[in-house]
C-alpha cells in the first residue's frame, strides 16, 4: 500500500509536500548543472536551460514517487 | 518649498555639530520612521509598513536627493493610483482582460525606467497598479485601500523631508560642486596627460605612454559623468542658487561630457600620428595646452563655493586669455607630409579646436554660475552649436536589448500569476505578484545582476525581522518602547550598509524589517503570515532566477556573444550608407532609413558600455586560460572603433572637394566594402579575421591612395583650389584609416579570446 501524503510540519509550520517536493528538486537540479558544467559536460546539451527545467521536473517525480508521496 | 528651504538653510548655518555622513543619514531615517510611524498609529491607519517603506526607500544623503525621489515616488502612486479607478471600473469582472491590462502597463513602465531619467517615478507607477487593485485585499476595500496607500506614501515622504530639513540639514548643491570639481580635475589631467602625449609622440617613444593612468582617468570621469544628472536635479530642489543658474549648470554637465568624449576621441589618433612632428605643424599646440589648463583650473577654483546656499561672490575676470590659434591656416597641400599624415592631422586640430571652444564655454558657464548672470546657455537649447543639424538625425524609440528586459519582467509577472491560479499547494498570495512586478522591473535596471544574489540578503533581513517581530515586540509597552526598537533598528541598517554601493542591501533590510513588524494599533503576532511572507518572497526570486535563463537567455556568455554580433552587424550596415552623394540625398528624404540610421548609430555607441558590463561578469569558466584580458582589450577597441564610424558618419555629411573625390572615388569605394565586408563576416565569427594579413591589405590600400593622390596632384589644376573642402575630404580619408587601424587592433584581441570556450552552452 503507498504511503498516504501529508503535510510537513516544522514547528508549527504546515508546508504542502508539493512545496518542499519542488524545492528539493530545483535545489537537485541545479546541483547537477553545477556538477555538469564543471565536468564541461553541458556543451553536450543543445539548449541548456531546457535541460535545466527537465532535470526539475524529472526530479519532482522522482522524489514525489519515492521519497516523498505526494 | 521656498520657505522650506530658507528655513533649512537657517538651521544649516546656525548648527554647531559636526557629524560624518555614515551617522547622519541613519539618525535622520531613524528618526523619521519614529515620526512616520507615530503620526500614521496617532491617526489609527493601517497598513504602517507603506510610511515605512517611503521613509526606507527615500533616506538618502541629502534633502534635496531625498525629495527627488520622494517626489517620483509620490508621483508614480499617483499616477497609479488614477489609473487603478479606470482599470477596476473598466476591466474587474474579466479576470483575464484585467491581467492583460496589469501585464501590458507594468511593460510599458519597465521600458520606460529603462530609458527615462526618472526611472523611479516609472517603477513606482509601474508595480503600484498591481499593488492597489489586487494586492488591496478584494475590490470592496479598494477605494479605501488606494487612498490609504495614498496617504502612507505622503506620510513617509513628508516624515523625511522635515526630519532632514530640520535636523544636520545637507543641501546637494555642496555635493554637486563637489563631485563637479572631482569630475574637472579629472578631465584637467585627462587632457593634460592627452595633449602631452600628442606633443611629444613620435615612433620611437610612443611606447613609453601609459594606459593604466589613462585607464584610471577615463573610469573617474566616467563615473562622476554619470552621477552628475541625479545630483543636478536634487540640487535644483533644495539649493536656491542652483535653481536660479540651472541651465547654466546644465550647458556645463553637456560641455563637460563633450569634453571627455572629444579627449577620448583626441587620444585615440596617437597611433595616426606617431610619424608627424606635431608641435611644428600645430604651433599653437603648446599654447593651447596651456590656455586649456588655465581654463580648467580657473574653473576648479571657482566650483568648491557655488554648491553653497549663499557663498560670497568670488571676484570674476570676465573673459578669457584666448589660445593662439591653431595654425587654422595649415597649408595641407604644399606641407611635406604624406597624404595621410595630412588626414590625421586634420581630423586631429578639428579635435583640438573642439577643445578649445568647449573649454571656453565650460569657463564662461561656470563664471555665470559664480555671478548669476546670464550665461551663454541661456536661452538656448542644448546641442552643438557650431554643428548643423544633420538630415539623418532621428529620435529612437525601441532598443532591443531592452525588449529582452521586458520579456523577462513579464515572463517573471505570468509565471507568478499562473502559478498563483492553478498551483494551489503553492503558498502564494495576491501579494507575491506585485513582489515579482516591483522586482522585475527594479531588476530589469541591471540586468547583469543574478537574482540568487538576492537570496541571501533576503532570507538574512526575513530572519532578523521575524525575530524581533515574535520574541521582541510582544514585550514592548507603549510608543516609546515601539519607537526605540523602531529607531535602533532602522538606524542600525542603514549605518551598516551606509555605501552607495550597498543601497540594494539597505532597502532589503529596512523594506522586510517594516512589513515582517506590520505595526498597527490592534497589534497581532502571526508565526504564519511571516512564514508565508517567507515562502513567497523564496518563490519569487526562484521565478526570477527561472526567467534570467527561459525564455531568453541573461548569462554572461550569451549577452557578450550576441553584443558583439550586433555591434558588427549594426557596424556594417551603418558603412553600407555612404554611398555617393546622390544616393545620401534619397536616403535622407526616407523616415524609414533614418530612422534606421538613428537605431544604428545608437547601438553602435552603445553596445561597448553594456558589453564592458556584461563582458566584467564572465566567469572564469568561460574566459578560459586566456583570462578576462583579451575581452576587455575587445571591448576597448569596439569602443575606438565606434567612435571612428562616428567620425566618419559626421565627416561624410561635410562638403568634400569635387577634385578629390573624383580622384579617390572609386579606390574609398572598394575600401569601404571591403571592411564592410569584413564586419559583416565578424558578425556571425568574430575570430576569423587575420590581423597580419589585414595590416599587410591596410598598408596595401594606404600606398594605393597615397599614389593616386600624388597622380591627382599632379594632373588635376582643380586639386589644390579649395582649401577647406580639400580638409573635410582628408578628415573622411582620415576617419577611413582610423577605422581601419583599430579593426586590425580588434583581429588581434580577437585572436587572443577563446571562442570556443566562450560559446560552449552551459547552465
């Protein structure tokens, strides 16, 4: 059975799991951007800033199907 | 006003205390927002943090500076504030027209603070449309809403202007004349260290000049130019004197720029003339020097006391010690030089009488100043006086790299909007869009800025304000506890970042303390609406950094790319106008072509500032091995070679000898397509070009013309007959040679850039 989502409560904080889902992801995202062009690995990319915004979105789904259900 | 004025002067003169700037201004705004914020919970307002925030956004170091942007502050919300009645009556049941109507007047401002001198009005009018209509909590409050924001904004403007008026009062007219009197003695030994390079350089010592100095010089008076506008308009509020004078104060700033554009252009033809004797073909060169010097020291010492309120009236010597002429008779024909030594030796005294006459000017302004008397300026309108209006000339309304800035200020407004609609787990407010608005549009100022530098500061100033708005204020009794904490922290902020430089910093802290602390008479304590207010600020600059990158991209590397590609372009179009004579005369009868022309010459002068600006931000990634050094030396010899198309474009208006033209027709012809050629081609690859092979084609063409000429001479009874068109065709021949000689200086620098590295896409 999938875990049921949920909130996060910091403190008394209520965030919805999208919310720090899509954080994560572009904190993620951009991490591997970094790490890419300090390999010089982004020249094979045509339009980087694209592959920037897949990452995201490839990481919102991979953490909200595996770490955080949403 | 005036009443005002005199009654701040009369405090001015009658204080006793000394106090460096760093703790004046933050006593001033820490007593002002005491005084705002005492006065708004007197009256029971709500919506303090409004009074607040004009008194944060307005403190600055001097009344008359804080008035001015009091004043387009108070303008623009009023202007927007009109506008919000039309739009709500017009538009407020079509929830899209209404979004389109906010999208297409928070363009429009943007573009217009891109380009007005009073960007702030337009920023101001531009997000506070948003801010009334739908960040005023429901259209039934609106009305209300409006005129409270109306209000607050007066408030704070009016809470300032009095506390610095009435207390350590500082006129900007001392700090006019002060930042004029540094932005003379710059251009004083600017031209000093120019006109003594031109007397004495030759082959053999041109070497031993020194850029670095000059570099200096050239970045002072740059940036002293820049700041003196601003400063002229504060001075004309709260300095009487600089009221009364102000268009001679205006025909200064104008001669003055003139001047370091005519130096820069003057010490650009040092290589032309490395073979000529200059001093024996110039004679009045050194007396020009001198006459120069003495007209800029006079002028020196008269500005320190013309900031003042009243300054005794300095006694005037009316006139001036004119320089000898510079040998305006030169027999270019008969003298033994080659003929383009005679060419850059035009295009240089037609420089140095430009200086001579701009100095004279800037003297005698300065003198009108000193007495109040009419100046030369007076009564005329700005321009080159000496100069006819040229057929071509034509205002330019759309800049492109400013439509980019829209797009991204819009793209930054939907994606909020859009996100705010159909994204309900996102915790997004009315608010967030009028944040995105307001820093779009402030962004869009310095577009080289990456908005992740923000966040730092940002989550800094939420924290330390979220704090004392939930551990400190619950404890504070009374108005006089609320206004210490008040006082101490507004003074805090702005004494730690007290910095031109760091007035982004100072606005952020002050502009989340005021809101995160939202006083009010039935004070409350939300953990939540702070935490939100968080979120929401994180979320805005997270759009803010999406769109620097989608849709357009604002990377370094892209913009300095694209700059330069458009520099060449524009370049090469602007080569292809000067055909012959009868061509020129249709294009002029053209709206369409001139203004064209006008949008071209407008980039090319342009485009090597913002590229100095984009090109500093490159990282090392994208330099690669070579440095930043070789695309600065790019930068410096687009920027040589504008000024030469400039030149040519001005000489080509000129009369020119008929004989000459006939001689050297056709061979200028082929010279000119070929480079434009060239330019064309280093539009789309800016390293293809071989400076070796370009010198030796340089050198090529010069002995081909130097070789008709003498054929010309020869032949032709007529070459000699007219004197002075014999001189504009030498100034064009001259324009020619510069523009050439600085495109081989571009194929070295470019020979030294790593393209490949530089083009490389990359996050």
């Amino acid at each position: 059975m999938p875990p049921i989502p949920s909130e996060f409560a910091i403190g008394e904080v209520y965030l919805p799991p999208f919310l720090v889902v899509t954080l994560l992801a572009m904190a993620a995202a951009t991490l591997s951007t970094h790490l890419l062009n300090r390999l010089r690995l982004s020249r094979f990319f045509f339009y980087p800033p694209l592959v920037l915004l897949a990452l995201t979105a490839l990481y919102i789904v991979g953490i909200g199907t595996w770490i955080i259900p949403l | 006003m005036l009443k005002t004025l005199s009654l701040g002067t009369a405090v001015e003169h009658t204080r006793a205390i000394r106090i460096s700037d760093r703790t004046r201004v933050p006593l001033q705004t820490g007593l002002a927002m005491v005084l705002a914020y005492g006065v708004g919970l007197a009256m029971d307002w709500h919506n303090l943090h409004w009074a607040g925030l004009a008194v944060a956004v307005c403190g600055l170091g001097s009344v008359g500076e804080s008035l001015h942007k009091g004043m387009q502050r108070v303008l623009g919300t009023l202007v927007a504030l009109f506008l919000a009645f039309v739009v709500l009556n017009q538009f407020i049941q079509d929830r899209w027209l209404f979004l389109i109507t906010l999208s297409l007047w928070t363009a429009f401002c943007s573009y217009m603070s891109m380009v007005s001198a009073r960007s702030y009005f337009w920023i101001v009018a531009g997000f506070s449309l948003p801010l009334l209509t739908i960040g005023g909590g429901g259209p039934v409050q609106t009305f209300d809403v409006i005129v409270l924001r109306a209000q607050q904004t007066l408030l704070g403007v009016l809470s300032f202007t009095l506390v610095a008026v009435l207390i350590f009062p500082v006129n900007s007219g001392r700090t006019l004349a002060g930042r004029t009197t540094e932005l003379v003695s710059a251009l004083r030994d600017l031209s000093r260290e120019v006109l003594s390079m031109l007397s004495r350089v030759t082959a053999t010592n041109a070497s031993a000049l020194e850029p670095v100095r000059l570099g200096e010089l050239r970045t002072r008076a740059t940036q002293a130019l820049g700041a003196l506008p601003a400063l002229l308009a504060a001075a004309e509020l709260d300095t009487y004197r600089v009221w009364e004078s102000r268009l001679a104060w205006r025909a200064a700033l104008h001669d003055l720029a003139q001047l370091n554009r005519t130096l820069e252009r003057l010490h650009q033809n040092q290589k032309e003339l490395s073979a000529i004797d200059l001093r024996g073909h110039l004679p009045g060169l050194d007396t020009l020097h001198a006459a120069v010097d003495a007209r800029l020291q006079r002028v020196i010492a008269l500005l320190p006391d013309l900031g003042d309120p009243e300054p005794a009236l300095p006694s005037v010597r009316v006139g001036d010690a004119a320089a000898a002429k510079i040998n305006l008779d030169l027999d270019l024909q008969t003298s033994d030089l080659s003929s383009f030594d005679r060419a850059a030796l035009a295009l240089t005294r037609q420089q140095l009488d430009q200086i001579n006459r701009l100095t004279v000017g800037l003297r005698a302004d300065i003198e009108a100043i000193a007495t109040l008397s009419k100046g030369p300026a007076d009564g005329d309108e700005q321009g080159d006086g000496n100069r006819p209006a040229s057929p071509f000339n034509i205002a330019v309304l759309l800049e492109p790299e400013r439509l980019r800035s829209i797009v991204r200020q819009q793209s930054t407004f939907w994606l909020a909007v859009l996100c705010l609609f159909y994204i309900p787990d996102m915790p997004l407010s009315d608010i967030t869009i009028v944040i995105a608005a307001s820093l779009a549009m402030s962004l869009n100022l310095v577009p080289q800025v990456r908005p992740q530098t923000l966040i730092a500061p940002v989550v800094v100033a939420l924290l330390f304000a979220g704090g004392l708005h939930l551990l400190v204020m619950p404890h504070l009794e009374g108005f006089a506890a609320l206004a210490t904490l008040l006082f101490a922290v507004t003074f805090f902020i702005s004494w730690l970042f007290h910095e031109p430089a760091q007035a982004a910093g100072k606005s952020i802290g002050l502009a989340c303390f005021v809101v995160v602390m939202a006083v009010d008479n039935q004070q409350t304590y939300s953990f939540i609406t702070f935490a939100n207010l968080g979120l929401g600020m994180a979320l805005t600059v997270g759009f803010l950094t999406l769109t620097t990158y989608v849709p357009l991209s604002f990377r370094a590397e892209d913009r300095s790319i694209a700059l330069i590609a458009r520099w060449f372009r524009s370049a090469s179009w602007l080569l292809g106008t000067l055909g012959t004579d009868a061509e020129r005369a249709e294009q002029a009868q053209a709206l369409g072509f001139r203004a064209r022309l006008g949008y071209h010459r407008r980039l090319i002068a342009q485009i090597p500032q913002q590229l100095a600006t984009w090109s500093r931000m490159l990282s090392a990634v994208a330099v690669g091995s070579a440095g930043p050094a070789p695309m600065q030396m790019l930068v410096t010899t687009l920027q040589a070679m504008s000024m030469r198309i400039e030149d040519l474009l001005d000489t080509r208006d000129a009369p020119h000898s008929p004989a000459m033209a006939r001689a050297l027709a056709e061979a200028v012809r082929e010279w000119r397509l070929v480079v434009r050629d060239m330019l064309a081609r280093s539009a789309v690859e800016p390293g293809h070009l071989d400076a070796a092979e370009l010198r030796a084609r340089l050198d090529g063409k010069l002995l081909q013309i130097e070789g008709l000429m003498e054929r010309a001479m020869d032949e032709d009874r007529d070459f000699l007959a007219h004197l002075t068109l014999n001189e504009n065709s030498y100034r064009l021949l001259g324009a020619y040679r510069g523009l050439s000689e600085r495109l081989v200086g571009f194929a070295q620098a470019a020979g030294e850039v790593d393209w490949s590295r530089l083009r490389e896409p990359r996050f």
